[in-house]
C-alpha cells in the first residue's frame, strides 16, 4: 500500500505481538494452577493411601496410557511444524502439519473413549456400587483419575476446537481491514467522494459518496492470488494456539506416570 | 446532541457523545470502549451493592429483640447466604479494578484503551452472565444457605441449588482472570513514553499487583467450585466423606484463593488513597517506592497466609504457627502505606474536601481492621474468637471500610471526570459523616459482641447481647441513610450538577490534563511523561 493510505490509516489500533504472549503465558499461569489445585489434592491422597493407589493404578492399561502420551507427543512435534511453516511462507505444509495435529487430538479422545468405557464396563466409575465395594483410597484414586483426566480431556477438545479455528483462519484468503480515523471522516463528510488511487496514479477503488450517514470507514484489501502471504496476526495466534496446546500436552505428561506408572 | 456538539464546534466528541457503530443501549453493551465498560461495571455494581446492603439492613433487624422478630432461622440463613455472595463475589472481588480501573489505568498510562479492549467487553459479558446464573440459583431450587464460602460440608448436605450457585462463581472468576491479565499486559506494554515504572502513578500499582493475584490465585477457586460442581452431579467423591473426600481439604483449597482475594479487594483501594493523598495535600507522596513495592509485597505474602483461616480446624501446630508468624509479616507492608499516606499530609497545604475525608476516613477504619486481624493471627486469641461477631466485624472494617470507602473516595474524586459535571460539597460531607459515625456504631458494637462470645450466622441472640444488637441496629441504620445520601447527591449531581472544571482539584497525572471529558480514544497525541507523577512543585505550579 502507498504511503497515502499509511497516513489515512492514522487511527489503526496497533497489532502488539509481545503484548498477545505476555497474555498467553499468564493465561497459561491460569491453566497450570487450575490443575495445581487438583495435584495437590492428588499428592495429598497419595500420601495419606499410598498402598491403595498402588493397587488401584494396576486397574489401568498402561498400554493405551502409552500410545496416547506417545500420540499426544507427536501432535507437540506437529504444531511445531506447522508454526515453522507458516513463518516460512508455506501455507499449504502449515494447514497439513495443523490437520495432523487435530487428527492426533482425535486420535486420543478415541483412546479415551474405549479407556473410559471399559472401566465403566468394569463398574469403576464414580457412584458405581462396585466401586464402592474397594478400600477407601481406591475409590479416591478412581474419582481423583476420572476427575483429573476427565477436566484434561475438556482441555483437549477445546484444543481441538481451537485449533480447528485457526486452520479455518490459516486456509481462507488473507485479508487486511484497516480503519480510517475520525479526524479524516469529518474532514470527508457532506457529500465528499473516495477513491482509492496507486502510486502510479491508476485508480483502483470505487468512486463513493460519504454522507452523513457512514460512521467508520474500513479499507479490506484481499489478497487472492498471494499464496506465500498470510496474515502476520494469523502468525501470533498460531503461536499463541500451539502454547495452549503444548500446555494440554505437558500436563498430561505428568498425568500418565502420576496414574498408570506408579505400580 | 451528539451530532449537534460535533456540527457546532468541531471539536472531538467525548466518549459519552461519540457515535459507533451502535446506537442506544447496544452503543454501551456492545462497546470495547474502556471507559464505558467501567461505567456499565459501575452500574451494575452499585445496583448488586444495593441490593445486598438492603438484605444486611434485614438482617440487623431480625436481631432487634431476643427470638425470632421478622423470619425464621433458615431464612436468616439464606439471607447472609446471598448478602455475602453478593457483596464479595460480585461487588467488592470485582469493584475497585473493574470500575474505576478499566475507566482510568488507560488514561493514566496515557494510552488509548487498555491492551485487549475486546477482551475486555468479554469480561464484563462473563460478569454479567455470572451474575444471572447466580440470580437464576434463586429461583430453581431456593436460595442456598451455606454462608458465602459454601464449606463442606454444608455443601454437601444442602438441599438448595448450590450447584448452580458454585458455577455462577466459576463464571465469575473466568471475568476476574481475564480482567487481571490485560490490566497486567497494559502496564507492560502500553505506558506513555518517558513512564517507567517507577513514574506510574500508585492506583496503576495496586491494579498491577492486583492484576498478578487475579491471574494466579483465582485458579485454585476455579478448580475448587469445579470439585463442588462434579461432587454434586457426577457423585466423584472429593470434599463428601461419605463418598471418600475429606471436607478440610475444601477449605484449604478455598482459602488458598480467598485469601489472596482479600488483597486483590484492597490494593486497588490503597492506590486510590495514595492518589488523594498527594493531590489534596499538594505535596509529593512520601514515600513512592516503598508504597510501589509494599503492594508486591502484601500480594507476594498474602498468597501464603491462608491457613490462619484454619487454626481451629485441627491442622498441624508447626503449620499454626508458621501461618501465624506469615500473617503478622503482612502487616508490615500494609503499616509502611499508612505511614506514608499520613506522612504525605505533613506540611502539606491540606484542602479538607469529600474525596479526601473518604480516604482519611479510609486509614481509620482500615487500621482498626487491620489490627484486629493480627488479634485473629495470634493463636491462642483466635480459639476464643473464632467464629463470633468479632471475625465478620473485622472483616466489615476491612472489606467496607477498606475497599468500599476507598471506592467511595475514588468516585468523589473522579466523579468530575468521569461525568463533567460536580455534585455537591456540603451534602457529600453530611452523608460522609453519617456513614463513618452508622460505621462504628454498628461495627465496633459487633467487635465488642463478638470478643464477649455473640456467635456469628445466629439469628438469635441471648438478652446479655440485645442492647449491644440494638446499637449495632440503629447504626445500621445511621450508615444506610448516609450511604443513600450519598448516592442520591452523586445523582443529582450527574443529572443537574454544574459544569466541573477540566482538573477541579489541581491533580498532577495524566487524566487531569485532558480537556473536559476524554473523548473516544482518550488522548490526541500520545503523551509524553517527564518526571514523576505527583510533581506539585515544578515551577508552574509554584508560579499559580
């Protein structure tokens, strides 16, 4: 864009890249001390019932514990990419590596799923008759495993969500919206035209009449046949994206051994 | 109006005239404007604070005689249920940073809005919805009846709608973490130039301490109404024995969130004090940096204390006592603020107006409630005065005392401001007066009650207690007609006040230089900041 357009585009709010990690990684605070609480609880009962947690913890199929750490790792790797992509350009290989990384969101969910299932089968969850039958500390162990995997679980399929945004925001055209300040739309008012003129003196954009009646006028330019362009904010959220999901991730890496490896 | 302003003199229109994209009430619900999100806060805010003064006025009057006066003891118990739902979940943990915060840190950083004015307008949409799914519990299953920390295990054993009360809680706490985390990115990113941290006017300080304990404490009071929540409805067994939890758990998990909370009530209302201060002393605050870092250290210390919530719940002594020893640390910062806030006054040329006898009226009550706290650290004290009127008078000193009259010295002090116009002087100081006088009445009656045994949340009383509760009652009354004095002057004062001056007190930072009222996006050029923000001897100032 020209540097007409620049000076028009006086009021724009500025897009402040550091200010959007600074919030992210005290949201991220939020995440971890919202699981805190619930470890502390864990690391309460553990202490108090440390033979029942070692029985009740056999209960659980640390095969399919392992493949899902195993999966939930490799979508790590994959979002990675994915930024790495999208910073080179390479639109195309980021919404690949981000479908990958959604697809191993899934993936685990479904693991889930078939956990969860079979130890309903087995009459292991929450208010079950069965459960309630074993010791004292079983029963917190499995409330505590139903609770702690149950809120990460929620955190995976906003995750997913997430994720699913930003492949909608990364795959269509990119598109800039720049607002004009109010100094100049008073200055246009009454029946004053608009046109958007290049550099070369070509004139591209539409001849209009502001009246009375506009209150804010936005320049959006689309980019149709730009494939290595994308929206610079595209770039942050990506990146801000795959924090939360690296969050989801670490936190089930202290999950997994906390439940399934302490045997 | 709006356009006629506009037509007529060309200037910009201010941020109550200016026309979005909306008009009406959507120009103010749908707006990420930081000022008008303060006021739509500040409306609803005075509007809950209203209505759960008027359950309190109940209350004392159901202890007028000895036996039951005006209701029945399960009604008694929803009463303070929902009076203290009201008052810490929804006006006094959101308050001072949510109204007066998100309308003045921007202008007093000198920036435009605040870091994420969208994320903004979200909050105060979650504080809304909280708020209704908290009124919603009232109407589906009756009014719990828990008492505002909804311990287990009465949690547990309630037949009222708690769950959904706990939720709306959640909901509350999300509006509280968001708040927090962009009033911390603002003050990272988007002071004026030439404002370090140190030339940040104090009020920005408390929001930035409190900012930091929104967004780290509020967690754990997450996860714990969660626990509740799964608790009740899905029957995972955590706080219910019955079901294998442990109901002391709860409160530690409780606590480790409400007791930071408590700061995250008062900081921002010490940092109005220390901007009064100043300004009506025509002085320089004695002492910036070490009211500056007092605020991170009573956030930083405060985060540890929780257990003194606990003495007599059995936990361990070594616990007992080194929750002891960590809260009568926090008296130290808090004591350097009183200290420098009257240090401030000396030789100062004092000019004795509403704002400042609300923050003087501030330091008073917020010392007698900061002293009988550390009663309540002592161990051996606290068995005899654990649970009595002495714990719910003492927190009133701190909590209404503190934050509301720190929110009442901010809204006279910025009233001008905020609406251009002024109220008035003389009735401001009528209903002051009546409110400090109604305070004690009704307040230190009930440290006095409370020290000789009167237990709290009993509808009834013995007759040894009843001329101390018809004290306390006619007090309650002294202080409501102070309060709607005041709130009725503060009316008519934005409906028919005159014209108020740019800067009526000669205030030294940045939101006092805007002509008028600031318009849309506060400031025509970003400002530039030399030297620190309570500067009232440069040679200008000399020279009027």
């Amino acid at each position: 864009m020209s540097s007409h357009t620049d000076a028009l585009v006086a009021h724009k709010h500025p897009s402040d890249f550091e200010g959007a990690k600074i919030a992210m990684w005290l949201f991220l605070f939020t995440e971890i001390l919202l699981f805190g609480g619930l470890f502390i609880l864990y690391a309460v009962y553990r202490f108090l019932y440390p033979v029942d947690f070692h029985n009740a913890a056999i209960e659980l199929n640390t095969a399919l514990g392992a493949t899902n750490t195993l999966v939930l790792l490799t979508s790590s790797l994959t979002v990675v990419l994915s930024i790495e992509a999208l910073q080179r350009g390479n639109r195309k290989l980021s919404l690949w590596m981000l479908g990958l990384t959604i697809l191993c969101a899934l993936a685990f969910l479904v693991i889930k799923y078939f956990e969860w299932s079979a130890k309903f089968h087995h009459g292991l969850y929450p208010g079950a008759e069965e459960l309630l039958t074993h010791s004292n500390g079983e029963v917190i162990f499995f409330n505590m495993y139903y609770a702690m995997t149950g809120l990460h679980g929620v955190h995976v399929l906003v995750g997913m969500a997430i994720l699913s945004g930003m492949f909608y925001f990364i795959a269509r055209k990119p598109v800039d919206k720049e607002r004009m300040g109010f100094d100049i739309i008073e200055r246009l008012r009454g029946g004053a035209h608009l046109a958007v003129v290049a550099d070369n003196g070509n004139e591209i954009g539409k001849v209009l009449e502001i009246d009375d009646k506009v209150r804010n006028i936005d320049i959006k330019v689309t980019y149709e046949m730009v494939p290595e362009k994308y929206d610079p904010r595209n770039l942050i959220k990506l990146e801000n994206s795959a924090l939360y999901w690296h969050i989801v991730d670490v936190i089930w890496i202290f999950l997994f051994p906390l439940f399934y490896l302490i045997t | 109006m709006a356009s006629h302003a506009v037509d007529v003199d060309h200037r910009e229109p201010n941020y109550l005239e200016v026309r979005g994209r909306h008009d009406g009430i959507l120009g103010w619900i749908m707006s990420t404007d930081h000022k008008r999100i303060g006021l739509m806060y500040l409306f609803l805010l005075l509007i809950f604070f209203i209505s759960a003064m008027t359950l309190g006025f109940f209350m004392r009057l159901e202890q007028w005689t000895v036996g039951q006066t005006l209701m029945d003891a399960k009604t008694y118990n929803t009463l303070f249920t929902v009076h203290g739902v009201i008052m810490v979940f929804l006006v006094v943990v959101p308050g001072i940073p949510a109204t007066l915060g998100n309308f003045f840190l921007p202008l007093q950083l000198g920036a435009k809005d605040v870091a994420f004015p969208r994320l903004n307008l979200l909050s105060w949409w979650l504080y809304l919805s909280g708020a209704l799914i908290i009124f919603l519990a009232l109407f589906y299953g009756g009014l719990p009846d828990t008492g505002w920390t909804f311990y287990a295990p009465y949690n547990v054993r309630t037949t009222t709608n708690v769950p959904l009360a706990v939720f709306g809680v959640f909901i509350l706490g999300f509006s509280s973490i968001l708040t927090g985390l962009n009033f911390v990115t603002t003050m990272h990113q988007m002071r004026a130039p030439g404002m370090g941290w140190f030339q940040m006017p104090l009020f920005c300080w408390g929001l930035y301490a409190t900012g930091w304990i929104q967004v780290l404490a509020t967690p754990i009071l997450g996860i714990t109404m969660l626990l509740v929540l799964v608790e009740k409805t899905l029957h995972i067994g955590v706080f219910n024995p019955a079901i294998g939890g442990d109901p002391i758990l709860y409160q530690h998990l409780f606590w480790i969130y409400s007791h930071p909370a408590v700061y995250i009530m008062i900081l921002p209302a010490m940092g109005i004090i220390s901007e009064i201060m100043p300004t009506f002393s025509r002085r320089t605050i004695f002492g910036y940096k070490a009211i500056a870092y007092s605020s991170l250290a009573i956030a930083l210390a405060g985060s540890l204390v929780w257990g003194h919530h606990m003495f007599t719940t059995g936990q361990s002594f070594t616990a007992n006592v080194i929750f002891s020893l960590l809260t009568f640390l926090v008296g130290i910062p808090t004591a350097i603020k009183v200290l420098n806030w009257v240090a401030t006054l000396y030789k100062g040329s004092i000019r004795l107006e509403p704002p400042l006898l609300f923050a003087l009226s501030f330091i008073f009550l917020f010392s007698i409630g900061g002293f009988t706290g550390l009663m309540q650290g002592v161990l051996n004290l606290d068995i005899h005065l654990h649970d009595t009127y002495f714990v719910v008078a003492h927190f009133h000193y701190v909590m209404f005392g503190g934050t509301i009259m720190g929110l009442f010295a901010g809204l006279h002090y910025w009233f001008p401001k905020m609406f251009g116009k002024m109220y008035q002087k003389s009735w401001a100081n009528i209903a002051w007066a009546l409110q400090l006088v109604g305070f004690n009445m009704l307040y230190f009656t009930m440290l006095v009650m409370g020290y000789n045994g009167m237990p709290r949340r009993y509808y009834d009383h013995l007759e040894y207690f009843n001329f101390g509760h018809k004290l306390a009652t006619v007090g309650s009354w002294v202080l409501i007609s102070g309060i709607l004095i005041m709130f009725i002057n503060l009316l008519h004062g934005l409906l028919k006040g005159e014209k108020a001056p740019s800067n009526p007190w000669g205030g030294t930072t940045l939101e006092w230089q805007i002509e008028d009222l600031p318009p849309l996006e506060n400031f025509d050029e970003i400002p530039e900041v030399h030297g620190g923000p309570y500067d009232h001897n440069t040679e200008a100032e000399v020279a009027k």
